[in-house]
C-alpha cells in the first residue's frame, strides 16, 4: 500500500464557543490536484494549520507522510510547500534574501529554478518585501513555496484578491507542479470555477465540516439539476425522490437531485408532473443545494 | 488548436476538451497524423489541472480519435475514424434539424423541402457545368 500524504483523523478544533472544525476526517495522496471549498470561516484554513503542524489537533489525530507534524517538523515541512493566504513574508529581507533564507531550510531548494522564476514573474531580487504589491508578494511567496520541488504544495486561498495576471502565474505554477514533477497539490477556495477548472478531487467544507467529498467526477455523477413543469400551480414545493433543493414558483421548478434520473423522472410523473430539461450539476449548483448558499456569497455573513 | 472551457456550463471539462477536439477533426480542422499539444501545454493554456487533459486524450484515444506515439506526443490517427463518421452524421443532423424545424414554421412538408433539395442539387450542377464548359471555350 502506498503511503497516504494527509490522513486526518477526526480532528475537532474550537475558538471560544465557535466549532471550526467538527470531527473533520480527510485524506489526500497520489498526484493529483486536491480542492478545498468553503465560504470564508468554514474551517478550511483551521484544517491546513494541522496539516502543517501549526495547530496541533486537541482531539483526534493527523498524520502527514505518516508523521505527526507536531513533533517532526523538519521532516514534514521539508516536504511541503505552502503559501499562506496572508502571504505573511518577512518585510524588512529582500526578494534575494528571502530565497537564500528559504533555502536554509530545504536541502533540495533549487536556486537556479528560483530565479528562473522570478524573471519569468520579471521580478527584481534586489526589492525589499515591504516595497512589493500584493501581487507580486503572491510571485515571491509561491516561488518560496515551488524552488525545493515539495512532494505536496498547500496553497492557502491562492488567488484571493489578485489581479488575472498573477493569479494566472500561480495557476501555472499549481499546473507545472503536477504536470513536470508529478507532485500533488492541495488548495483552498472559495471560488467555484477554479476548483471546477483546477481540482481532481473536491471537498466541500462548511461550519466545519465535511458535507461533500470524493473527486469532481464522482461528486458530479451524483448531482443533477431537472426543469419540471407541473399541470397545475403549486404553493409548495413538491417532495419528488431523491431531490436535495427545490426551487421555483407555481408550474415552474428547479430541482438539484441526486443523479439517480429514472427514480426521479418516475417520481416526477407521480406528482404529475414533466422533466422539462436535464443537465449535469454545476459545482456552484451543488454547492448551493448542499450548503443553501453559494461560498463567496456567504463572505459577507 | 482553439479550444475554449466554460466551467459553469454544466458539461465536465474533460468532456469540453474531447468534444471540441472530436469537431475539429471530423470537420478538418485537425487532419490526420498531425501533433495536438502535450498535456503540460494544453493544461497550462487552459487552466486546468492537468489530469483533466489526461482524460480527456485517454478517451479520445480509445475512441480511435487520437494515438499516442511513445516518447513523441500525440496526434490525430491516420484514416478516417468511424468515429469521426459518426461525428458528421451529427453535425449534419443537427443541420437537418435546424432546415426541418425552419421549413415546418415557413409550411413546408419534408417532401417538399426533398423536392426542393433535388432542385438546388440539380441547378448547382449546371452552373458548375457551366463554369467548366465557359473555361473550355474560354
């Protein structure tokens, strides 16, 4: 058997009297890219401070590379990458400083790389932290994250707030990560049509904890959305087999059901009703059907 | 190779990608014996993770769309597919569908569009004989 990257194991973690994370199991390994979504305080930075061995899970257990990484820091961290989604740098170094720095702490760092990098990213080393934009502090931090090639980069919300052009280098940089060295990637986001373009495997978050998770293909497999049309107006919803939201008015309704389209179309004509239309789930879709509101839209709450 | 994803469209991004790649061959857009991009390339243009693209060059290869030569990449196979036959047939029933539909709302019957067919067929042959015969003379 090989051995799995991220075993979390029941893990709970409060802040006061607020559960971030309630019994949250999860496992991540292979190459592949991991997805984790949630709207902003649902637990999923909670989760990754584990996995890196900042938290140290009160009850329950997490093992990474089959480690506790509370007590074997060096060994862990040196296998992971990660930015953080304050992109939290040391200010007073320069960019060149900050590599060398970084590499102090990776026997692999790759220095030639690095550079490579930074002028891809037409970065000038010589720049204090302080004086970079947000996204450029992005630039400098994955490429902290990428130049020891990790067997597992752990991106922490990682274009929030940046402008297409860097959150396209950062995309690449998750893309060349699997695709040139084979590693696995796990990321963090609240925004759905990254996790649908970038995640192999999706795990949806929520008042911490798990609600969804398996990989896009199978989470899709298991959610469709209907169009049906009833003969009649109806003041409530109608209870059709196997439907997770209903939404609509009078003839009218949109339904996210569970993938299962026989039972349901059969479901439907008892209610005398007619599948209008039917089509595979968004993820935002399901999301919503999961959750009762869409991730960025809960921002705000 | 212009391949364009919408993510929130309800089809899986691999599907996106297969589908437009089967179009491109079955209307030449690709020809045969010619390299699409490597999974890294196509993954990185798009944004997407590259196991995405993985799937959907597997699935096109075993439909027979697309071969992989080892240590070379992959390219469009060599021959008419039966594939790329049935990828016209679509094509070309969608198009009927879309006549039929039109005809149906101008009140025309189906024998009368078939009728009509024969007509243009016919009348495009004589211009292109036409043509020809005036280039002879000519």
């Amino acid at each position: 058997m090989t051995e799995s990257m991220v075993e979390v194991d029941r893990v709970s973690r409060r802040f006061g009297s607020t559960v971030a994370l309630d019994e949250v199991s999860y496992r991540a390994g292979e190459a592949k890219v991991y997805g984790l979504v949630g709207a902003n305080g649902a637990g999923k930075t909670t989760l990754i401070k584990h996995l890196l061995g900042l938290f140290r899970a009160k009850s329950g257990s997490v093992r990474m590379f089959g480690m506790d990484p509370v007590r074997h820091p060096v060994e862990v961290l040196q296998r992971i990458g990660y930015l953080s989604e304050e992109r939290d740098l040391p200010e007073w170094m320069r960019v060149d400083e900050l590599m060398r720095y970084t590499q102090a702490f990776h026997p692999d760092w790759d220095m030639a790389y690095a550079h490579q990098l930074l002028d891809t990213f037409e970065l000038d080393s010589g720049m204090k932290i302080l004086e970079l934009s947000r996204g450029m502090r992005a630039q400098v931090g994955i490429v902290a994250a990428v130049a020891h090639r990790p067997d597992l980069l752990i991106l922490d919300e990682p274009s929030t707030g940046l402008d297409p052009v860097v959150r396209k280098d950062i995309l690449d940089a998750m893309v060349r990560a699997v695709a040139d060295d084979g590693r696995t990637v796990l990321f963090s986001s609240h925004l759905l049509d990254e996790v649908e373009r970038m995640a192999d495997h999706v795990t949806m978050i929520h008042q911490g904890r798990v609600v969804l998770d398996g990989t896009l293909e199978s989470i899709r497999r298991a959610h469709a959305r209907a169009q049906i049309r009833f003969g009649e107006r109806l003041d409530q919803p109608p209870e059709i087999e196997g439907a997770l939201s209903v939404e609509g008015e009078g003839r009218s309704w949109s339904v996210i059901h569970n993938g299962a389209t026989e039972p349901f179309n059969a479901s439907v004509a008892r209610h005398r009703g007619e599948v209008v239309q039917s089509r595979a789930a968004t993820l935002e879709e399901i999301f919503v059907a999961r959750v009762g509101r869409a991730p960025s839209s809960a921002e705000a709450a | 190779m212009n391949i364009t994803i919408n993510p929130s469209d309800g089809v899986p991004i691999y599907r996106q990608i297969a589908n437009q790649i089967r179009y491109m061959v079955a209307s030449s857009l690709l020809e045969p014996g010619e390299e699409i991009p490597s999974v890294r390339g196509l993954a990185l243009r798009l944004k997407v993770t590259p196991n995405t693209v993985v799937k959907a060059y597997h699935e096109l290869e075993s439909a027979g769309v697309l071969e992989k030569r080892p240590g070379a990449g992959t390219y469009v196979k060599a021959g008419p597919t039966p594939l790329a036959k049935q990828e016209r047939d679509r094509i070309i029933e969608q198009r009927i569908d879309g006549l039929l539909a039109e005809g149906h709302q101008l009140g025309f019957t189906a024998d009368e569009l078939l009728e009509a067919f024969r007509r243009r067929q016919e009348a495009i042959d004589r211009e292109s004989k036409e043509e020809k015969g005036d280039r002879e003379h000519g």
